[in-house]
C-alpha cells in the first residue's frame, strides 16, 4: 500500500472497494486489512510496505479511506496491529517485539490511524504481539491494560477484537497454547486467531471456565459482539 501512498484517499478507497469485490466473489466477507500501523522505523521488516505511510497523518487519512473503500464494497475489515508495529525493529511472526514509545507518544501518533479506522467503520480491530514496556511487561494481545485501558478506555473501541496469530513466535515462544488462549480471553479479546494447538487452547479455556478463573459472563460479552457482527453481514 506504500507505493499508493501519493496517490491519495481516492486511490485508497477506490484500492480496497476492488478488493472487497474481489474477493466477495470468492465467498469471503471479511478481510483482515488495512494495516494502519505506520512505518515510522525504516529498519522495520514486519511492516515495511504493507503500511500506507511512513506519515502518521497520511496514514491516518489513507486508512479511513481504505475503510470506507471495504464498507461501499460490503466487506468487513479489520484495522491491525494495534498498538502499532511499524516502530519495532523485531519481527513479531520470530520472537518478541518491542516498542520504546510512551503511552503519550503512542496516543499522539500510532494511535491516529486507529481512531480515524474506527470512526470509519472498522469491523474488527487486531492486537499485535508488541510489548511496550511503558505500558505492560506483557506483549499487547495478553496485556488487559492495553485492550482494556487503551484500545477498549482511551479509543472508546466496543467492537470485536481480535489477536493476531497464538502460533507466532513472539507468543508461542513464550506460552503454551492453554495458557495464551486463557490470557487473550481474560485480556479481552473477543476472537483468538490459530493457536498452534486449536484443541489445547479450547481445551484451556473450557477448564478456566470450569474452575472460575474466566466467567461465562466474560465469554458472553464476545459471543455477543461476534454475533452482532455476523448479523451486520
């Protein structure tokens, strides 16, 4: 999407539409795009690119134009990979992936092109497995404090959330597929993409039900988001 980047909102917009028709004639209605992280490192290599922007203003703008583009083709669409990849210098699909900005530097920038996604109509929202030390020790899709206090509080987010892949390295290397499906859930995710092991991350969610750690209240408010969502298309 980089290389649209002069080209404007229009071309944006009108990108993603031919996407959605695309690929809607193919049976799919959903579409895990854009990416409204901003490639702000130009040693980054997750990222690269797949932004729309080293700008986080353009980012922004191009963003909620591709958003607008995905809904005028009656396609859903999910902004990721919140709080923003495009800063870190790992490769989160490998191991762990930091970013050294501050809760206000993340706010002021990274943060843009998720608001202006949001107020677009973004279906979805993607966690990244990006630890920010000024926030958690834990990577953002297991951290409460970043979909709860951030994505959920500061951004005033309701829809569905998802994590990205359970069976990237920056969570596989480090959990078990129970253990990480439980801490998405009590984090506040609302759908949990590939685990490594699909029958032992059900299988720890099931126990933690059972023994009370998770609440069937905790998984009705995604259950409820999703279905909402499904009845939307």
């Amino acid at each position: 999407m980089y290389y649209y980047r002069e080209m404007g909102t229009d071309a944006a917009m009108s990108n993603a539409r031919m996407i959605a028709g695309d690929i809607a004639s193919l049976g799919f209605n959903l579409d895990f795009a854009p990416v409204a992280d901003t490639w702000s490192n130009p040693s980054n290599t997750v990222i690269g690119t797949r932004a729309y922007s080293d700008d986080f203003q353009e980012t922004a703008q191009l963003v909620e134009a591709a958003v607008k583009g995905f809904k005028a083709g009656n396609m859903g669409c999910c902004l990721k990979h919140f709080p923003g990849h495009g800063d870190t210098a790992e490769d989160s699909h490998y191991s762990s992936a930091v970013s050294y900005r501050t809760a206000d530097e993340l706010r002021a920038n990274e943060y843009l092109a998720f608001e202006s996604g949001i107020k677009a109509g973004a279906d979805m929202v993607m966690v990244g497995h990006i630890t920010v030390p000024d926030l958690d020790e834990l990577p953002a899709t297991l951290s409460s404090k970043i979909i709860q206090g951030e994505l959920r509080g500061h951004l005033g987010y309701e829809g569905v959330i998802i994590t990205d892949s359970l069976g990237m390295g920056a969570i596989a290397n480090s959990y078990t597929d129970s253990e990480a499906a439980v801490m998405a859930v009590q984090a506040g995710n609302d759908i949990l993409l590939t685990p490594d092991n699909l029958v032992e991350a059900v299988s720890g969610i099931e126990q933690a039900v059972n023994d009370g750690t998770i609440t069937e209240e905790r998984i009705n408010e995604s259950v409820k988001r999703i279905l909402a969502l499904k009845k939307d298309f």
